[in-house]
C-alpha cells in the first residue's frame, strides 16, 4: 500500500519550508496543497481544528500538526534512510532544546526587527545578534549542528535564512560581519540541493513583509 501524504502550507512560510525539506531528505513524494491564510480552507480547519494553522502533514488520512512535531513525526515514520535525530536520547533531546530555542528567539526577534518603531530598532538589531551568537557559540568549529552531518537543529534553522535579508533591510544592519560563523554555516547549508530547491525566495519574504508592516500600520 503507497502511503497518502499531502502536505498544507504556505510559500512564505519557514515552518512549511522545514516540513518539505524533512521530506526531501527522505524522499517522500506527496501532494502540496498552498492555503491562503485570509480565507483558510475547509480542509485546513477541518485538519487542524485547534490553531487552524499550517503547516499540516496529512499522513493516510490523519493529520499531524506543529512543524518540529512534524519532522519528528516524519523521521520516525520513514527513519530507513536520511535519520534528522540523533539515535542517542540526550543528543535528541539537546537537538530538541535548540531548535526549541531558534522558534522561540530567532522567531520573536526577527518580527521584533520588522515591527518596531525607529527610535526601538537599535535594540531589536542587538537582542537578535546576540540570539545569533548563541547559536553560533552552540555550533562551534563543526559543519552541522549535529556535528557532521545536516540534521534536526539545522533543518529546523535554515528556513529562516530566507527572511534575513528583509531583517537587515528593514533593521539597517548586517549580519555578516557580526555573525561569520552561522552565515557560513548557512551557505553550507544551501549547498544542498534539497535546501536550495525548498527555500523561499528573499524577494518574495521582503514583498511579503512589505504587506505586512503596512496592514498593521507602518511604512
């Protein structure tokens, strides 16, 4: 029996973004369904009744919701090829705390920097370069997260690369020079063919964030 997978998501999306890379890793084919946030489908609040939120993984009939629960979910369905945990429990469970770590920081930090006011910016631009720098202190001399390989923690990271050009655009900063160590770890990321394919393009992230910050009243 071939397994059903349909995937709901959005373009822009960093936490649909992790899903379709974790099933590239694993080479899943599956159906991708785009949902239109300001007029959510039927599916998607049948799917996901409780947040009505993508990304939803719909896996034989059932859905499974929340990104990293997801990817969880995925790695251990399909865990014959590409595993994105590690086999050990304290290293699974550490790869869990940082990549709990990037969805509560890097997350609220990014939007910090687009949705503050001028006078605030400088400290958004300073709490979110020192989020970066714990990570890049967490990722030390070593190529992946995980060590030699892509895993959990960089699967869980990588989707918001896509958003960092509109980050210093709207936040009048570089990430580069303050951060070296995660900008080089991300392009070694992108040279994966299954991060590269998936990854949302900057310009789009950019008009997207455009929209944003006007439909909630800054220019």
């Amino acid at each position: 029996m071939t397994d059903e997978v349909v995937l709901l998501g959005t373009y822009v999306s960093m936490f649909a973004v992790r899903v379709k890379i974790a099933l590239a890793e694993k080479g899943i084919q599956y159906e991708y369904k785009e949902e239109n946030l300001v007029n959510k489908s039927p599916l998607l609040l049948q799917m996901n009744p409780i947040h009505k939120k993508i990304p939803v993984l719909i896996h034989n009939g059932k859905p499974i919701c929340e990104s990293l629960i997801i990817v969880e979910y995925i790695d251990e369905v399909w865990n014959d090829k590409s595993p994105l945990l590690p086999s050990d429990p304290y290293k699974r469970a550490q790869a869990r705390f940082w990549a709990d770590y990037v969805d509560k920081k890097i997350y609220d930090g990014g939007k910090k920097i687009w949705t503050t006011k001028v006078e605030d910016q400088e400290a958004a631009n300073k709490e979110f370069i020192e989020c970066l720098k714990v990570l890049e202190g967490e990722l030390g001399d070593k190529p992946y997260f995980d060590g030699e390989s892509f895993g959990f923690v960089d699967l869980a990271l990588i989707p918001y690369y896509s958003w960092f050009p509109a980050y210093e655009k709207f936040g009048k900063f570089s990430i580069e020079p303050e951060c070296p160590k995660f900008v080089a770890w991300a392009k070694r990321c992108m040279q994966k063919e299954n991060v590269s394919k998936y990854l949302s393009d900057p310009d789009k992230i950019y008009d997207f964030v455009v929209m944003l910050r006007q439909r909630i009243g800054i220019a």
